[in-house]
C-alpha cells in the first residue's frame, strides 16, 4: 500500500499536492494506472488510480472511508525539545508511529532548547504517518513555556507529570486511570523538572506518575509514556 498525504485533498478535484506529484511521479516513478492512497490527515483515506497530467498526479477515485477517530481517548504529550534536536525529531517519528494526537513543545526550567523549526517537525510528523499507515496526523502547536501550558486547564483532561524527584505522590504510569479520554501528560528536559514546576503543576490538578527504575532521557521517557498508554488501553 502506497499512502500520500495532501492536507487540502478534495475529491472533487482530486490531485495531489505538488511536493507528493513529485514524490509519486518522479521519485517513485509510479505510472499512469497505477492504485495508490490519499489521506488528509485528519481520518480520510482515498483509494483511487494515477492520471498523470503535467507535472501533476490526478487520480481517479475508487473509493473513500473515514475513520474519525484512531482509538477511544486523546493523548496529548507536552514535552521540552532536546538540546540535540535529532532526539527530539527521533521521538517525535516514533511517537507517530506508536499513537499520539497532540504534542506541544513547551520550555521550562532546565529547557535547553527554546525554539524549533516548526515546517521540519512537520514533515516528520507525515512522513512518520505515512510510514505507519495512519490517516490521522498528530498535531503540533507551537512552542509554550510551563507555566502557561498547565494555566490551560480542561475539564474533560485527566493529567499527569511524569518526573524523577523523590514523591510520596508518584504512582507508576500502569496505575493511571484507564476511565480517562483525554490524556495529558508533561515530560520534562534534561535535568528534569524542578521542584517548583512539580509543586506548582499538582496544585493545577497535575497526578505525578513514574516511568519505571531507571533515569530516561526525555527522548525515551516520551516513548516509554506513548507506548504505555497505548498498550495499557489496548488492553
């Protein structure tokens, strides 16, 4: 299965975008007839034939399905970019590929690293659903520091900090609420969070949960937390 990704894919007019014309016709030299896929990211998928017009891949639509959404709750990741920022893009592919909805990029205390190129975080994000053969595409919001990310409360969120201090509070991440449908959960940088974020995120109805033994790189503890969640509620 050949999956594309247009954002504006209209089957009324179905071509695809130029950077994927390009990608279909001239870097997979996918021919005339040839069957493919088309999500917009955002549950679409399109099945249809290449009509090659120009520089332009039209197709010919065979069928259309959506799928509104990818699982029965929302995970939505708040985590600060690595000072190295191919581990911050090597989590996001993956978180991609495992099962996420939402990351924002947030800076606190200990942050390294306070600003990100936003169009290549995107293309990650695409390539990443592409490969894994999702039609729903995770949003990326822009960078927001701590304080005001957890001042963004919802009634209908059930979230959590995950951190390494010592904390009487922290339960293990498998003891999380599997009634919940929407999931948000801070990571922190290297060097964790501090004691003041810790306390200050509680008081905003923040659980403190642990990732396990070990001391995780941000990267890892992002894909620890995004693979235990998916596997805890796939149960």
């Amino acid at each position: 299965m050949k999956l594309f990704y247009t954002v504006d894919f209209d089957k009324n007019n179905p071509i695809l975008s130029p950077e994927e014309s390009k990608h279909c016709l001239r870097v997979l030299r996918i021919q005339d007839g040839h069957s493919i896929h088309i999500t917009n990211g955002k549950g679409d998928l399109f099945a249809g034939k290449i009509r090659k017009v120009g520089k332009l891949a039209h197709v010919d639509i065979d069928s259309h399905t959506n799928s509104k959404k990818p699982r029965p709750y929302k995970l939505h990741m708040a985590i600060c970019p690595t000072k190295n920022m191919d581990r911050f893009e090597w989590f996001l592919e993956k978180a991609t590929e495992i099962g996420l909805d939402e990351i924002t990029p947030i800076v606190s205390f200990h942050s390294e690293r306070k600003k990100i190129k936003e169009e290549r975080l995107e293309k990650i994000l695409i390539s990443a659903m592409k490969q894994s053969l999702q039609t729903h595409k995770p949003i990326l919001n822009p960078v927001t520091t701590f304080a005001e990310f957890i001042e963004e409360e919802d009634e209908t969120e059930t979230r959590y900090i995950a951190h390494c201090q010592n904390d009487e509070t922290k339960e293990h991440i498998k003891e999380i609420d599997q009634s919940a449908k929407n999931i948000v959960l801070l990571i922190g940088p290297e060097g964790d969070f501090s004691d003041d974020e810790i306390d200050l995120a509680k008081s905003k109805n923040f659980k403190a949960i642990g990732l396990g033994k070990s001391r995780l790189r941000t990267e890892t503890a992002g894909i620890v937390a995004c693979h235990s969640i998916n596997f805890l509620f796939d149960e």
